[in-house]
C-alpha cells in the first residue's frame, strides 16, 4: 500500500517533470523566435538593398539580369531557414522524448516495485492472480519498447528524408 509520504513524493516528482518540460519547450519557442526575428531582418535588409539595386538599374535588361540573381540566392536561404528550423523542432523534440522516456522508465520500475511489494504480501493461494499480473507487466513493457523502437525508426527516416530533400537543393 502506498504511504502519504511516497504519493507525495510522486506528486512532487510529477511536478518537477511538468515544469521541466515546460521551460524544454519554452527554450524552443524562445529559438524559433530568434530564428524567426534574424530570417526578418535579414529579409528587410535584402528587400531594401534589392529595392536600391532595381532603382538604380539603366535598363529593362540590367533590371531583370537583377531578378535572376536573387532567385538562387533566396532558394538557398529559404533552404538554409528549413533546416534551422527542423534542427530546433528536432532538438526540441529529442529533449521531450529523452525527458518522458526517463520518467516513463522511472514509473514503470515503481510500477515493478509495487507489485513485488503486493506480491510479498498476497495471501496463500493466490499465486495464479500473481503471475498473471507480473506477466501482464512484462507483455505491458515489451509493448511499450515496441512502440518506443517504431517512433525512433519513423523519426531516423524522417530525418534522413528531410537530409536528402536539404541536400538536393
């Protein structure tokens, strides 16, 4: 049976993984706004630069010889963004996956000494209901590292298409 002083722990614990969490997403925010601010001025910079360029320019033939020239230029910066951007998603992302996995695994080892601590304390003859359950926290945690394994896979093969795509440019 739990004690007042192990749900408070527990609440406690829950606590400092929420607001762990918490500023982990806040950090990422805060660098998609510095992203987002730098990519801004820098376009204002080139939009005026770009605007005193087309001013200047003597003739129909120089103005869309100006034109051109941007085009690989803004590609490869649009590109540059792109992969600035999934690198904080990504950090981010393995930041909240490392985090939940650790609590996820803290739990279920409280989990595994709760039920040790029943078991030790369960009347004769009931042997039967407690290997059904251990066996059903066994199947529960293969299940679990089975999901975990296919999200990972799924994210490295993300990772590598969006690799491919950035590089294809």
């Amino acid at each position: 049976m739990l004690t007042a002083e192990q749900l408070m722990a527990a609440h406690k614990a829950n606590i400092e993984t929420l607001f762990g969490l918490t500023q982990k997403a806040f950090e990422g925010v805060e660098k998609l706004v510095e992203l987002n601010v730098q990519a801004t001025k820098a376009a204002l910079a080139e939009s005026a630069n770009s605007a005193q360029a087309a001013l200047s320019a003597k003739d129909a033939q120089e103005l869309l010889a100006l034109q051109a020239g941007m085009v690989q230029p803004m590609a490869e910066k649009t590109a540059a963004y792109s992969r600035h951007l999934y690198d904080i998603a990504s950090s981010a992302g393995a930041e909240l996956s490392k985090t939940l996995e650790n609590q996820a695994a803290e739990a279920q080892k409280n989990l595994a000494g709760l039920v040790d601590s029943a078991t030790q304390n369960a009347p004769a003859g009931s042997e039967t209901a407690v290997t059904m359950m251990k066996s059903a926290m066994t199947a529960a945690s293969t299940a679990y590292e089975s999901v975990q394994k296919a999200v990972k896979q799924a994210g490295d093969m993300a990772e590598a298409n969006f690799n491919t795509a950035s590089k294809k440019r």
